[in-house]
C-alpha cells in the first residue's frame, strides 16, 4: 500500500476543478494518473507543479464535443 499524499486545499481545488469537463468515464482515469505523477518520490508538491500535471493529464484525456447541430444554411 502507498503512502498518501499531502495536498494543499489549493491542490485538491485544482484537481478537482480540471476533472470537471471530463466525461464522468474518463475521471477515474484521470484520478489514478494524476495521483501516480504527484507520487513521484518529490518531498513537497508546489501548486504549479500540481496544476501543471493536471492540466498535462486533462489535456491528455479530453475530446472536444462533437457538434451534433447541422450546420445553419446562409440565406
């Protein structure tokens, strides 16, 4: 078993915020990612180190939506 990891409120805001436009499947996956690179053996995880790994793994892991409208016909 791994030893948790100690994140600011900050930290966990981040987190939690860039999970968000995740389709719900993919968050898990993001969770488990972000949690493997934030446990990296560093003694102390700043915030723009921790920001930086979640936006790596959000940017990763996001599609943009498909646009399901036909496209409007120019009169």
């Amino acid at each position: 078993m791994s030893k948790p990891i100690a994140l600011s409120d900050t930290q966990m805001d981040t987190i939690v915020r860039l999970a968000g436009p995740l389709p719900p499947p993919d968050r898990d996956v993001y969770l488990r990612e972000v949690a493997a690179a934030l446990d990296g053996g560093r003694e102390e995880i700043g915030d723009g180190f921790a920001a930086r790994v979640c936006a790596e793994v959000q940017r990763r892991l996001w599609h943009p939506p498909l646009n399901e409208q036909p496209p409007r016909r120019q009169a």
